[in-house]
C-alpha cells in the first residue's frame, strides 16, 4: 500500500525531481523505505541503480556529479552503510564536486540511547562534508533539500550529507518544492577584467593555469580558443585535462604527478600565471614546492569560486572570488595586445615530446596499450582510473580531446574508477566508457561488476595487474631498499578472466603489447560489461621508474 502523498519521504522524492536528478545510487537499507517506497512512483523519472557496496554508490554519486553538474545524490542506510560511503564524501570535497548523501537514521525518539547503528552524523562528516544535518522537522523537508542543493552548487562545489531519522520520514512533509534551485554565482568585476588585461599586456612569459569544476562547455571553449588566438600557454590542474584539447597549439601539459620537468620549468619563469579554478594544491605543486609566496605575490592571478580558498596557501598578485565559467567568459573578451604564439608553440611541442613511447622492461609497455587508446577510441570517450602508479601511465600519455571526457578522484581515492565508469555508461550509454585499473584498486570495488551486469551498463576495465601495491611498492623501494624489506606490498590475485565470467561480463587474458589492440576491440564489442586482464611486470612501476632502479641495483 503506497504512503500518503505529503510525506517528509514524498517531498524527498518531489524536490529530486523537480531538480533534475534523474538517478539515485544506492545500497538499499531498512531504515529509510519510505524513501525508496517513495522513488517506486517515479521511476519513469528517476532510476534507481542498486549497488553492492556503499563506497561504489557513492563514487557513482560522485562521478555523475562531475559529469553532468548535477548533485550525485546516493542514499545508504545508518551506521555502517554511511561509514563505507564515506569514501565518496571525501572524495567531492576534495574534488570540488556537487553530492548529495541522505542516510537513513534511528527514530528522533531513540537519539541519546546508543541506539543501533546510531551515530551523530554532523560529527562524523563535518569536516568532510561543506553541510551535514538532519531532518528534524518534517515539515521544513523541502527547505532542508533545497538548501542542500544549493550548498553543493554554490561557491566552490562540493558534498552535503542529510540524516533522516526514519519516524521523521512518515510525518506530513510541508509546502511541495515550487521550482528548482537556480544556485548563486558572483562574476568579475569589470575593473578587474581590466586589471587582467593590463598586467597581460605587460608580461613576457605569462601562463594560463585551468582546473576545478563548475565549467560549462562554452566556457572552456571560449577561454580555451581565447588562449589559442593570443597563443597565451595552457596548462591544466591535477586530474582536470579534460577540460580544453590536449591537441591544441598553445596546450603545455598537466600539473600533477610526475609532471614534464620543461612544463614545471615553464611555471618557474613564468612572470604572470593566471589561475582559474584550480586551487594549486599539493599535487599540482609537487608538495607545495613548485611555489614561493613571495613569489605568488608577485605573478599570480587567482580566481576561485570559493573565496576562502583565496590566500589559503598562496599569497596573490590579484585574487577574485568568480564562477569559474563567468570569469573565463569575461576574460575572453579582452585584448591585452599581446601575441605568445611562439612560447605557445614551445609549450605544445615540448608536451607532445613527454607523451612519446617510453621503453620498458616487461612484456607489456604501458605507454603504447594508453597511446592505442587514443588511436581508436572515438573523442568523446570518457576514461575513468582510481589511484595507484597504473594511473601514471593513463595521465601521461593519454590524449583528452573533449570535454568530460576524463573521471579521475583528485583525492587519490583507490576504488574509484570502476563505479565512476558505470555511473558515465549509464548516464551515455552511447559512449565509450573505459576504466583503467590497478589490482589492488580493481578489487576494493570490482564487485560492482555485478551491477553492470544487472543493469546491461556494458562499461569495458582493463585490469593492469603487477601483483602489487604499485605506489606504496614504489616509495618502499624509495626509502627502505632492499628485497628483504618489502612488506605487506605483494598481492595473490584472482583469474581476473574467470572471475568477470562468473559474473556474466566477458573477460579476455592478455600479455603482451602486440596482443593488446585485439583484446581491447573484443572488450569493446563483446555486447555485455567487459573485462581485459592485462599482466604487467612490476619491474615498470612507473614511466621512467623501475623497481631495480628504485633500489639502486
């Protein structure tokens, strides 16, 4: 028997859809059925997609956000259902990204009594979440959701978390949602785009540095042709390539891990770098040490929706507090009469240097399996990775030619890939989908093989399988040499082409560099969720890095 219609658990469900949302991630959970009873009487709306663990719910939740713009929102049951997805909290904050998270919750007449499964989620995810609460009044249900949207979208993006004691969830819901959430988004001051123009217009080595999200597609093609036509340097943000052709002439490369030596040079005699999004962080500042705040206060520009990242860590030039969109488009506008075109054609060319093959040691040479990819997957394919040295590779050598094209934890989540490609499968279905992942970062989420299966997502995951934990490998032979001192790094795995099977994906074995085209198109064409074992050696722990040379034999 389906609930009354003004229900806290209905007006849930109203203000989703009203929004927009048109999939929920979840683990299902006793303790909000109403929820869910909720969700039955939209499902020619909403999809609900139900995974095997909370953490892969909620990185869908997370990768959808990154994708469309939208709050991912997921919804897990109390206690340990909220604790596992966890993962995907941290990981929006960190990635800047739009979430939202309701957890089911013990009744409001059981709080106090250490109830089962209670847990104070304002407590718990403060510090991960930009908002945790919990519905305490029925009746505000839609001004408490409607401000979660707003929180997530508003500013520098990011998680909120809503716990919803499931007594609450019965009660008369108040007012229905009127119209979506338009979120607040302040622009540049015109003077300020002045200021922009004058300090360009004086600069010898200026740099233009994009990252962070809130980008529309015209935005990053307006400031992305702007650069090429002034023949202004791009570099892109850790794990943000995706946001203008890596083909184009003026492209310098990425900030991150193991970046060009000659781009972080760039960034060194850079005498202007204009910054928008990007928070320049840890990883795209090798540690915080590509950097000088003296230097800063002297050649950096920063625009950032959020104005409390502003000075954080960096003292600057000039700071705006901006939507990166609407800054990028005013700042496309502007004519510092100036033209780069041949520090841009530097730049390009030493970036298409630092994505040529390298050698290695194994059977299997990372650096070409990635370069085939961009040879015949279509531009629009969306390439997902967790976190482990296997990403090296994909970020290096990997061409990203469009927009939204590349779903990657800056948060340095392992686990990650594999649910963000199911999530990017089932919102293009047309689109090519393929997640790169280690073995130990496969297999912390790999069960949700089992919900592509359910659901016909047929994503493709190429498994890159050294028996190790690659980066921890990686830093072990760093500091403590010596074969004798590996510990806790090797891994016993699966036959990753028996265990696809037992799903009901496919699954293909492969060994070699030469075998690697074959086995990718039959992946790609075999019709049903797909697997590709791919054996590397652990000896090519990285590109330019092997384990020998780690231990200075």
């Amino acid at each position: 028997m389906s609930q009354p219609a003004n229900t806290a658990a209905r007006r849930i469900v109203d203000t989703l859809v009203m929004n927009g949302i048109d999939r929920v991630f979840c683990v299902p959970g006793e303790s909000y059925l109403a929820v869910l009873d909720a969700l039955a009487d939209v499902r020619d709306r909403i999809q609900v997609i139900a995974c095997r663990h909370e953490a892969g719910a909620a990185n869908m939740a997370e990768a959808y956000g990154k994708l469309t713009g939208k709050p991912g929102v997921c919804m897990v049951t109390r206690g340990p259902g909220a604790t596992h997805a966890a993962i995907g909290v941290h990981t929006a904050h960190q990635d800047s990204t739009p979430m939202i998270l309701f957890v089911g919750q013990i009744a409001l007449t059981d709080r106090g009594r250490g109830a089962f499964q209670e847990v104070d989620y304002r407590e718990v995810f403060g510090g991960l979440a930009k908002w945790a609460t919990e519905l305490e009044s029925p009746e505000r249900t839609v001004e408490v959701v409607e401000r979660a949207f707003a929180t997530a979208l508003q500013g520098r993006m990011g998680p909120v978390v809503i716990a919803l004691p499931e007594d609450i969830l019965h009660a008369d819901g108040g007012p229905a949602p009127i119209r979506p959430v338009t979120p607040a988004k302040a622009a540049l001051d015109p003077a300020f785009v002045e200021q922009v123009r004058a300090r360009l217009s004086k600069a010898e080595r200026p740099l233009l540095v994009l990252g962070g999200s809130g980008w529309t597609d015209a935005a990053t093609t307006a400031i992305g042709d702007w650069a090429e036509r002034i023949g202004l340097p791009v570099a892109l943000s850790f794990r943000r390539k995706d946001l203008i052709s890596n083909d184009r002439p003026n492209y310098a490369g990425d900030l991150g891990l193991g970046p060009n030596p000659k781009l972080v040079q760039r960034v060194k005699d850079a005498d202007l770098i204009l910054t928008i999004g990007a928070r320049l962080g840890e990883n795209p500042t090798l540690g915080y040490t590509l950097l000088t705040r003296a230097r800063t206060a002297e050649v950096l520009i920063h625009i950032h929706p959020g104005p409390e990242e502003l000075g954080r860590v960096w003292p600057t030039l000039m700071g705006a507090a901006a939507d990166c969109s609407l800054a990028a488009m005013a700042l496309a506008g502007i004519d510092p009469g100036r033209d780069w075109t041949a520090e841009a054609a530097t730049a390009h060319a030493d970036y298409r240097a630092f994505i040529q093959p390298v050698t290695v040691t194994g059977a299997v040479n990372m650096s070409e399996v990635i370069r085939h990819l961009a040879e015949v997957l279509p531009a629009d394919a969306i390439l997902t990775n967790g976190a482990g040295n296997f990403a090296a590779w994909l970020h290096r050598f990997h061409r990203h030619r469009a927009r939204r094209t590349q779903l990657a934890p800056t948060s340095g989540a392992m686990g990650y890939g594999y649910p963000a490609a199911i999530a990017a499968k089932s919102v293009h279905p047309e689109r090519d989908v393929i997640c790169i992942a280690g073995d130990g970062d496969y297999l912390m989420t790999g069960q949700e093989i089992a919900t592509a299966v359910q659901y016909g997502i047929n994503v493709v995951v190429v498994v890159v399988d050294n028996g190790t934990y690659g980066t921890i490998r990686m830093h072990q032979e760093g500091h403590y040499p010596g074969a004798e001192r590996v510990m806790a790094t090797d891994l016993v795995n699966p036959d990753f082409v028996k265990y696809a099977e037992a799903f009901g994906a496919f699954g293909i074995r492969c060994e070699t560099t030469a075998d690697f085209p074959a086995a990718l198109k039959a992946a790609r064409s075999a019709g049903r969720p797909a697997l590709v074992h791919l054996i590397t050696s652990a000896e090519d722990i990285a590109p330019g890095r092997t384990i020998t040379g780690l231990r200075g034999g």
